[in-house]
C-alpha cells in the first residue's frame, strides 16, 4: 500500500487495484479539548473512537447504498479499522457541507444576534472550504461557480444529496430516540463517471446527537446506534 494522505482524523492509502483504503485514527477535531465536528483542527484523542467512527460510518453506508445513493464505499476491515473505498476526486482542494436541523455551533456564533441557541433550523445547507490556514471559510454557490469549483448545476445535485442524506441520518438516529443537530459531509466526483458521490465517512465525529437536552459523545452515539 501506498501512503497518499495523512489526515486529522485518518489516513489514507492507495491499493494495488486501484482503490483506497481509509485508516481511522482514535484524533477527533475540536478546540481546547472539546470535541467540535466543525472545527478544523484535532482537539483530542478518544481511545477506541476511530474504530467505533468505522464502524457507525459502515452502519450508514451500508443503508445508503442499499438505497441507491451515490457513494465511495465499498467495504470494511473492523479488524484494522479501515474502509475500502472508490477512487473520487475532491472539488478544489476539498469542501465541507453542512446540514444544520438546530442552530448550534459556529453558527450560533456567527448569528447569534438573531437566532436563540437550539433554535430549529429547516435543513439548512452551507458550504465551506477545507483550509486550515483560513479557518475554513464560507463559501456562497456564486462563489463556488465563478472559482470553477463547481457550477450551479452541481451545486443543486450537492444541496440536494446532502439534505437527502442528513434527512435519512436523522431519521435513523430518531428511531433511537435522538435528534440530530447538524452534520458534516463530503462529497466528490467517481474518478470514473465524474457523478457526485458521498465521500469520508458518517460518524460521531462529523455530527451533534443529542437525547432530549443531553450531548451525545462521539463513542456513546455509536453504542446506542448499533446496539441490539
């Protein structure tokens, strides 16, 4: 195997048949130690959180490819911890989205002056850039179309999957009796048909569960997912 990304939050390798296999580490992003799924820097280390991300992100791809929903997925190792996936390109140098239900997070702080903290929000979608160096800014869809990152043809295509694909994890996390706040996704385009596709994985560590007004930790949420 060849090393071709060391990631925050895992690492990923080329395989000899042209796919990628996907390390997950025990690293999961935040601030001052406090887990954050938007943040863009580690901000601790949870024993076992890598294999219980794998092993929550199998859970849900497993179902949306059931489903017909385009993703990089093809299988997994819980025994190494690792995802075996299609080969996809990322737009740029990568972008984020965000499907926020509860106004929480970053966006609290940013508008906060005319949301409460909790507040129901209607699916909403934003993207950012993934750049450390710029604190992964915002980005609106015009924007994104006139730096050829995506046209406005995509960008509904992304807009659509995302709210299709958060509403779909929010509908399994409630069947668990639990409410899904917002969630981080990626997505790019198969190195083959150039269709986009769900990349990265679904997990604790993309995501905010909370049970009534109790936060739900990254290895707890898999835990209660998963449970008999």
């Amino acid at each position: 195997m060849e090393l071709v990304y060391t990631g925050k939050t895992k690492n990923v390798f080329k395989l000899e048949d042209g796919n990628f296999l996907l390390k997950f580490k025990d690293d999961v992003t935040g601030e001052n130690g406090v887990f954050d799924p938007g943040a863009n820097t580690v901000g601790l280390t949870i024993d076992g959180a890598g294999l219980a991300g794998l092993r929550l992100t199998s859970f849900f791809y497993s179902k949306l490819n059931e489903l017909n929903v385009p993703t990089h997925y093809v299988d997994t190792n819980f025994d190494d911890a690792t995802m075996t996936v299609k080969p996809a390109t990322v737009f740029g140098k990568g972008l984020e989205v965000i499907c926020r239900f509860k106004a929480v997070g970053s966006f609290l702080r940013r508008y906060g002056a005319y949301v409460s903290e909790g507040q129901d929000l209607d699916a909403f979608v934003e993207v950012t850039i993934k750049d450390d160096e710029r604190l992964d800014p915002p980005i609106s869809e015009d924007a994104l179309a006139m730096l050829n990152l995506l046209t406005h043809e995509e960008y509904a295509i992304l807009k659509e999957r995302t709210i299709e694909i958060s509403k779909f994890v929010a509908a399994e996390l409630g069947k668990k009796g639990l409410t899904l706040y917002d969630i981080k996704l990626e997505f790019g385009r198969d190195a083959k048909t150039n269709e986009i596709i769900l990349i990265d994985e679904i997990s604790g560590g993309n995501m905010r569960a909370f049970k009534g007004d109790t936060y739900i930790e990254p290895l707890q949420l898999e835990k209660i997912m998963l449970a008999d």
